[in-house]
C-alpha cells in the first residue's frame, strides 16, 4: 500500500469516525401534518406588494357565489390591521354561473372601472373557491363588455 492509500484509508477512517457533526435531534413537534388545503373561504385582496390570499377560517369552505359575495364586503378588521385592502367598488354585485370549465362573472358596474388589481381580486378568488372540475377559465362579462373577456390570475399562471 503507498503512502498515498494509506492516508486516503486513514481519511477515510477519520470522517466515519466523526460524522457529519450533525448532533441527532429525534423527533420534532413542529404542528399538525400537511393534510392540503386549508378550510374556510380563500379571498384575494391587495396589500402593498400586490395580490394576496387571505383565508377566513371556517369549517368548510364557502360556494363560489357565497364567496364573491364576502369578497365585495371587504377585508374584516384583522386583515385590515394587517396591511390588506380591496380595490373593488363599495358598492355593486357580481353574480356567478358556472359551465364546465368556465366560470362567467357578471359584473354590476362597468369593467372598465375596474383597475387590474381589482380585476386579479375578482379571478383569484373565483379559482380558488370550490367548484367541479380542474381550476376553471373565467370569463367576465359587464355593460360596457358584453362579449366575455377570458382573465387568468397572475398568481395561478404556471412558468
């Protein structure tokens, strides 16, 4: 054996000996597993750095219209304490119809009115509230846009 082996040999020895000094922890209580999405209503408001979740607890998740609905209420206090604001009319009505794979939203105010960010609140909350089916396209439909306007949330988009 050369000098050479017998040192990588001696190495060798010396970091099975050793470790990684990584001490052993066990087991760490660190909460309850990931068991997939969280329960209550998911809302999109806007906070200073752009779109954001929001997630009413709740025991089960609210339909897509009950959803749409709390969304035009606003954040409640804590969320606003919290930074976050909506961007949407105070006043007004969306309502809901779902087709496979599209949901369309009518509008009660013109969509022109809308800025963009308003408009990520209204599509981010549609495709993230419960339906059937894979995430839906939505389509928004109001007085000055009659022809549906396919919208996709910025967050969703995938790549």
């Amino acid at each position: 054996m050369t000098a050479r082996h017998r040192l990588a040999a001696g190495t060798a020895l010396l970091l099975l000996a050793t470790g990684c000094s990584i001490p052993g922890t066990g087991p760490v209580k660190s909460g309850q597993p990931a068991t997939g999405i969280q329960p209550g209503t998911r809302l999109y408001f806007l906070d200073q750095h752009g779109t954001r979740l929001a997630i009413r607890p709740g025991g089960q998740r609210e339909d897509l219209q009950q959803t749409l609905n709390t969304l035009l209420d606003g954040p409640d206090s804590a969320e606003t304490r919290s930074g976050l604001y909506s961007d949407l009319p105070a006043s007004g009505s969306v309502q809901a119809t779902a087709t496979p794979g599209v949901v369309t939203l009518r509008l009660s105010w013109p969509a022109a009115s809308l800025s963009p960010p308003a408009i990520q609140q209204l599509v981010c909350t549609t495709e993230d509230a419960p339906t059937t089916g894979p995430v839906p396209k939505v389509a928004i439909v109001s007085s000055d846009a009659p022809s549906a306007i396919q919208q996709q949330c910025d967050l969703h988009r995938a790549g």
